[in-house]
C-alpha cells in the first residue's frame, strides 16, 4: 500500500471544507479579475467617458452603472480589487517577514528574550489599529507604501504568536538536540530545523494577514487618508457612494459588496487551510 504525504491528507481535510474550497474559489474569480482588469473593462479607471450618463443605475451597457464623474463603475470596481488585493499581500508578506523572526526568537530562547517579544506583543495590542494607522497617516499623507508598512506595523502579531507556539513546541525535539549537540549555532537551527517546521503557521499567518491589511485600507481611504484619487480604492468609493446612497443606491452598495465578499472569501479561505493544516486547532 502506497503510503500518504501530509500534503495529501492536507489537502483531504481541506477539500472536506465546503465553506473554505468556495471560497478559494471566490478569490481566484477576483484575483483574476484583478490580473486582467485591462482585458475586461470596456475604459480606464481614470477615464470619463460617459459624462452624459453620469449616475446612470446598472444595465446592460453598464453593468455597476456609471459614477458622478461619468466613470464606468464595473471598470472601477476591479481596478479596486487591484489596489486591496496588492496592499493585502505586500502588507502580509511585510508581516511575515516581521514576525517570523521575532516568533523564533522567542520561541527558541525563552527566558528575557520571549518576555521582552511578549510585552512588545501586548504594546500593539493595546493601541487600536485604525487610530494609530489614522495618526500615520495624516502625519505621512497617507499612499500606497505608507499603508503597506502601517498594516504591517500591526499585522505581524499574529504571525509571530503562531511561529513562536511551533517553535517551542519543536525546540525539545529529538532532532534539535541532536543538531544542538554536534554544535550546530542557535541561528542554524532555527533556520534549517525549526522554521521549515513552523511552515504551516507562516502560511496561514500569511493568507490571515490580508484582510486585516485590506480592511485597514478601506478604513483609511473611507476617511481620505487612503491611496490618492484617482486611483480607485473600495474604502475611497464607499465614502463618496455614501454621499448619493439615498438617490443612487449602487454608487454605495458595490464597492460595499465587493470588500465585504473579498475579505469574507479570503477569511474563511484561511481558517479552512488552518484547519487544513493543523487539525488539532479546530475549534479553538
């Protein structure tokens, strides 16, 4: 009998979770629709070519409608997804890189140096995200790299607390030791031994990572401190949609729509390949 992989027996347990696998299938749709914007939008983002039919509601010639501008909306809308969704990775990967290194120290040298992680921890925990990233902003006048790096600032936490658990839990393993005692360095280990093992938190950290980073986003450019117009923002959408919602319902109800589908897909998405790759974490 051929034996399994846990890639197989992953990927199993993933496919058994319905919620997660639509979802997966819901952000490929919108990361490809991101990917191609230029291939189906009819218009750039930026163009205003339909003045004359300024607040025109959904139809056939204009599936999201058209703006106060006299932009075609749908167009609008997925360049937006581009604009959350590249804030979202590099904020994540910003955040793993942050908190990777940080988990392990923690996790393998205890004593002084977790305690001194821990309480650095508890600091971006205390401080509200938006608050702070609210204060970054002014002070920066906002764009795309200053919410890259303020996402980053509060995104690495949770990354840091999962490879931290891993990695204490594998520096008392047999291997380590061994590695120990043939004088392996402290750094050695954690980068051959106990990091490739924290691999399936990092990767979750990661997909988690996104939507916060996309929410903070959307918050920040709501209340104009976002990516300058006129590039699209779904944050930045919704603030002026909400100045027509009583006239012109869709200038407010997609962008809406389309970041609370994206970030809903993308969490559950993550707590599927959490599952996936850590059964014993469900339902904690």
């Amino acid at each position: 009998m051929t034996q399994r992989s846990p890639l197989y027996f992953a990927l199993r347990r993933f496919a058994d979770n319905k919620a997660a696998v639509v979802s997966g299938i819901v952000l490929a749709v919108i990361l490809l629709m991101a990917i191609f914007a230029p291939l189906i939008s009819k218009t750039g983002y930026a163009d205003q070519d339909f003045l004359a039919q300024s607040y025109a509601f959904p139809s056939g010639a204009f599936w999201f409608g058209v703006d106060d501008l006299g932009r075609d909306f749908f167009t609008r809308i997925v360049y937006g997804a581009r604009v959350s969704l590249t804030i979202g990775f590099a904020a994540a990967a910003f955040s793993v890189l942050i908190g990777i290194p940080l988990g392990a120290i923690a996790g393998y040298y205890g004593g002084w140096a977790d305690w001194g992680v821990m309480r650095l921890i508890e600091l971006f925990s205390v401080v509200p995200p938006l608050l702070a990233a609210m204060l970054l902003g002014a002070l920066t006048n906002g764009g795309f790299l200053t919410i890259v790096l303020i996402a980053a600032l509060f995104g690495w936490v949770q990354v840091c607390l999962l490879v931290r658990a891993q990695v204490k839990a594998f520096r008392e393993k047999e291997f380590v030791r061994a590695a120990a005692a043939l004088g392996a360095s402290p750094g050695y280990i954690i980068r051959r031994h106990l990091i490739p093992n924290a691999l399936s938190p990092i990767i979750v950290g990661f997909v988690l990572a996104i939507p916060l980073a996309m929410m903070l986003e959307a918050s920040l450019s709501f209340l104009g401190i976002g990516v300058p117009p006129p590039v699209p923002s779904w944050g930045q959408m919704i603030n002026v949609g909400m100045n027509f919602m009583y006239f012109y319902w869709h200038l407010a109800v997609f962008p809406t729509a389309a970041l609370a589908i994206t970030v809903l897909a993308t969490t559950l998405f993550g707590d599927g390949l959490r599952d996936a790759l850590d059964p014993t974490l469900k339902g904690r």
